[in-house]
C-alpha cells in the first residue's frame, strides 16, 4: 500500500499533517512528531510580522468530544521562528508548512515575504482566525471579495512557493468563497479552521471558563462539520486545488473519509493531545488496514472518491 504523494512539486511520504498551532514553534517537536511520530509534514503555528500577545489563561479546555482554546493566537515574530525552523531545516524530516497571519491585506504581504527565506514547501495563509477581524469586524475569510485580496496579495510575493489558503466554517458559502481566492491565485486550501466560536460555562461560579469567553472549537465533534466543507471546497473549485482536510481527524478511517470529500492531506491537531506525538504513524497504520481490506493499491486513489461515486449515479 502507496501512501505517499507528490502534491504542486512537493514529496510527502504520507498523507498526514501536524495542523497549524498545536506544537508552537520549536524544532525539538517538529523533529520528534516529523523523524519518530510518522507525521507526513509539519505547519507552523500562525506568525505575525511582529510580535504578538495572546490571551491571558484559561485558554484551553478540553472534553473527549470536543476542546475549546482561544490562545489569541500569540507569537514572538519572524525573527524567533527564523531560528527555529532554521534548526528543523537543517534536517528536515519531513516538508515545512509555514503559516502567517495579519491584521491588514499589506502585512499579508509583508509576512509572506518575511517567512519567504524560511525556506518554506507551501505557504498557508490563516484568514480564518475567530479572533483577528478585518476593518468591517469579521474574520478575513468571512467575506469573498476581503479573502481574495489576501491571497491575491500574498501571491504577488510568494514567488514559486505554493499558496495554501486557510479557510474558516463558520460562512454562509465556503464554496463562494474558495471560488474567489482560486481566481485570486490560490494553489490549494486548509479546510478547516476552528468553528464556533463556542462556550462552556463553570456551573459553581456561572461564569465563562475561558477568559477570553469564547473560543474555537476543535476535535471529534466538528469532524461532520470538516469533511462538508472539505466536499464543498473540492466541487467548488472541481477537484483542482490539492486541499489539506483538517477537523476532528483521530484515526485512520476519519483521515479516509477526508480522502473520498475530496482532501490530499489531511491534518491532525487536537487529536496529538489525546492520541500523543506519535498519532501520526497510528494513523498511518489504520489507513494502510483499511485500504489492504479494501484492495486499495495507492491512496491517490481514494482523494475525491465520494464525488467520483455520486457522479456515476
Ligand atoms: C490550541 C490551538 C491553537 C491553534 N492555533 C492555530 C494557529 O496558530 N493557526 C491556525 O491556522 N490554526 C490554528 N489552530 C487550528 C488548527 O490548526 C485546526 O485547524 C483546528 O484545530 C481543527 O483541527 P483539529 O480538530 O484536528 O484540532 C489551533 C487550534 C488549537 C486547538
């Protein structure tokens, strides 16, 4: 069984992907889930061209169904990430994913072209973070006409560097909005970020658990919600644009599901809390069962599978 891909030049061993923002920045991690975890590539957490504060704790909580965190999304800039992708480069295990954020169109731009010497395999652009809102209020990836200018921005300087576009559930129309970022030039899609935002609230003291109130939620329980938006994405921009699955992603037959919405990648981001580093590999190691029961030769075969069946129908 072939679990590996060439995706926009680009060679993975395996289908899966540590998502954006669960183990930060530090190429100790990156090493430990990319050389012994059987992660098939690695995504940076979101960097912004200048250092930035997050929220204050609680950020995070966290049931078998579903976590809730509003981190705020805090970093300390190119110049500490330089230093550590620097070092995971230097070995490089696995293809680098870096992903940027901003608070304007223009530092789209100028972060894309700060992380540019990182060296990066694809760029994923985060316009879909419930916390950071253009100058109407809303998420960047809220609006067509706003999300096509990020990537129509951050494509004038990305060069030969694959330009993924991070997209958020919580619109009307996904499909809307992939239609106009693929016409601004993106090469492919993260589908999805964090959904919500959610609430849960301590029953003895009645208030928000979060600090921050609300915050995105994440794991098993908006899986549903994923591959929806992943099938959406797929058919909306009919099959051209390799997307990377993300959204409650835990074992290996919800990594196929992603394949047949029409996913090449798939990411994996709270299941590493619950599963640990090396969900990865076990991930791996399920898909390989299935598509061995199955007689599934190589998994390209499956990307887009469900759209295949109903088109026949
Ligand atoms: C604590 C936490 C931090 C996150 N930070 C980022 C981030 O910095 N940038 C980003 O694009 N997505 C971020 N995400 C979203 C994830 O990359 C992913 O899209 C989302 O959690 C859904 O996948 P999952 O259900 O496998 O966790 C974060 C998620 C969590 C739980």
């Amino acid at each position: 069984m072939n679990l590996s891909q060439t995706l926009l030049g680009v060679t993975f061993e395996n289908p899966t992907v540590l998502a954006s923002g669960i183990l930060g920045i530090t190429a100790s991690t990156w090493m430990r889930v990319a050389a012994k975890g059987g992660a098939g590539a690695i995504t940076t957490k979101s960097i912004w061209l200048h250092e930035h504060k997050g929220h204050p704790n609680p950020t995070v909580i966290s049931t078998e169904h579903w976590t809730l965190n509003a981190v705020g999304v805090p970093d300390a800039g190119p110049e500490k990430a330089k230093e550590e992708i620097g070092a995971y480069n230097a070995q490089k295990p696995a293809p680098l994913i870096v992903n940027i954020i901003a608070e304007s169109v223009e530092n789209y731009a100028k972060t894309a072209e700060a992380v540019l010497p990182f060296h990066p395999d694809f760029l994923e652009v985060n316009i879909s973070c419930p916390n950071v809102e253009d100058e109407f209020g809303k998420p960047f990836a809220c609006s067509a006409p706003v999300a096509a200018s990020v990537t129509a921005a951050v494509k004038a300087v990305a060069g030969k560097v694959p330009v993924f576009i991070k997209l958020s559930p919580n619109v009307l129309s996904i499909a809307e909005i992939a239609r106009a970022c693929a016409k601004a030039g993106a090469d492919g899609f993260t589908v999805i970020n964090t959904a919500g935002p959610g609430m849960a609230i301590d029953l003895k003291s009645r208030m928000p658990i979060l600090s921050n109130k609300v915050g995105g939620i994440s794991g098993p329980a908006i899986k549903p919600l994923a591959i929806r938006c992943v099938a959406d994405v797929y058919a909306a921009t009919n099959g051209c644009c390799p997307i990377i699955g993300t959204g409650g992603v835990h074992t290996g037959e919800d990594a196929i599901e992603m394949l047949l919405a029409g996913a090449s990648l798939v990411g994996i981001g709270t299941a590493v809390w619950k599963r640990g580093m090396d969900v990865f590999q076990k991930v791996c190691d399920e898909m390989t069962a299935w598509c061995d029961a199955e007689g599934i030769k190589d998994v390209t075969e499956l990307i887009g599978g469900m759209h295949k069946v109903i088109s026949k129908r």
